[in-house]
DNA sequence: AGTGTTCATCGACAGCCGTCGATCTCATCA
DNA sequence: TGATGAGATCGACGGCTGTCGATGAACACT
C-alpha cells in the first residue's frame, strides 16, 4: 500500500527523525526521545546490522542476495528490509523484477549526529 | 547480585561491545552484530534515551532526580539506569544513601564510531 | 534500637517483535 | 496467454520488553 513508481524510502514520517536532535546537549523532548528511538530501534537487531553492512559494504545489493549471507527466509529478509526503510536507513528501487537496496545518503551520518558527534 | 564495592557498571561482557566494529567497513560478523545490536538495543527506548540526555546535560544525576522528569515510576526507573549500565553506557556509583549516575567515558564515542564513524 | 528514605528485586500483565509457511501480486519471457 | 520467478503480505507462534505495585535490603539519623 505504499503506492510510488518505484522509490520504496520511509514511509512517510520517519525520514526526517534523525534530524538534529542532540542527546548530549539539551534534555531532548518527548518527541525527539521517540523519534530517535524509532531509528535506533530499527538497527538494534543483529540481522539488521549485517544487512546494512552488507548493503554498505556493497554498495547497491539484491534482495535475493541477502537470504544466503543473513541465513534467513525470504519473507523474513523482506520484513527486515521494509523496516530498515521504513526508519529511513535503506531506500529500495525496483529495477525490473528485482529490488536493489541501498544506504540512504546521510542517514548514518545524521544518526551519529544525533549521538553527540 | 552485582555485588562490588561501589561501581555499578557492565555485567561483565556488555562493556568491550563497541570496541571497534565498523558497520560501513567489513560485512560485520554475526558476534559483532550481536553485541553491537545489545548497546542499540539499550539506546533504543525514548524513556532511555531522555535519561541518558538528562546524566549527559547533568553531567551526575541522582537516581531520585530522575523519576520526576521522566514522568516513571521509581522501579521503572532502576530498570532503566540498569538495562544502560550493563550496556556499558551508564556508570553508577553509590554514595551513601543515594546512587549517582553519570556517562561512561568514550562509550558514545564508540558507538558513533560503531556507526561508520 | 527504631524510624524513615533510597534503591534494587520480584511477580505479573499487556503489548511488541522476529521468525516462518502459505499465499498473493506483478513483471518477464516463451 | 500461460508459465516462471522475485518479492511483498498475511496469519500464527514463541519470546522478549516496558510498566507498575509490593516487597526487601542497605543506609542515615535520632
């Protein structure tokens, strides 16, 4: 139900969550608490974390290339990714029959940001 | 049962966890992952996070200081500065009656490091 | 000793999350 | 048009997690 041409990014609303928010410096707000939370949580997965660094490392990669290296299903493979980037960290194109994933540009470096970098 | 003199601290194998694992460099081994995704893990909660900005903006925070801002009951609370102590990001240290918290030196750092830094 | 305070632990409950088999959608190619 | 194949979605299951009330342990002060 996402609905684009092609362009599978986040959602609609997290894309932006890791936006400025510092947590070393002001108390940080509710909000900014959840929305940091939100990414965190979306890497605070084993699976997710070798994906993305498979992803990084590679940089454009197949979904069906991911099953083998994660030793996980197909349809477990596609939750993983849909959350990934659903908090804005992946961003998926869909060339022909085959989805390619990529590092959304910036997203690591906003979160480490927002980390006190 | 953590049982020392006064330095609450990681559990005893939380606390190496962000030593040098580079998620955008290797495709990151599964142990790495996994201790990686245990501190992210710990960050990952909005309750945590504003605690972990509150002892960051504080610099040293009582317990008792904490339930009021993050609106918790003071056994949630524990269990917070808890789940963040065996992740090796708070350092507490009783005195006295009361038990003060601050940042563990370099863990942030490591983690933003972690994180393609 | 007795009392009050600070914090940790326990037990319980509701809700979320990772996982997979089965199924559905849709693009490609014969 | 029909067959094939990639990937998204659904439904279910077990396990983990955030929360709180009640209780317990340690300390300070009288």
């Amino acid at each position: 139900m996402v609905a684009d041409t092609s362009e599978t990014t986040a959602g609609g609303s997290a894309g932006a969550a890791t936006c400025t928010p510092s947590l070393t410096a002001a108390p940080l707000g509710e909000a900014e608490a959840v929305a940091l939370a939100r990414v965190l949580s979306a890497l605070a997965d084993p699976v997710r974390l070798r994906l993305v660094s498979i992803v990084s490392a590679a940089g454009e990669v197949c979904s069906c290339d991911l099953e083998g290296p994660l030793a996980r299903s197909q349809p477990t493979v596609s939750h993983h990714t849909k959350v990934l980037a659903e908090a804005g960290i992946l961003v998926g194109e869909k060339r022909g029959r085959w989805t390619w994933w990529r590092l959304s540009p910036g997203c690591l470096a906003d979160l480490r940001q927002a980390l006190g970098g």
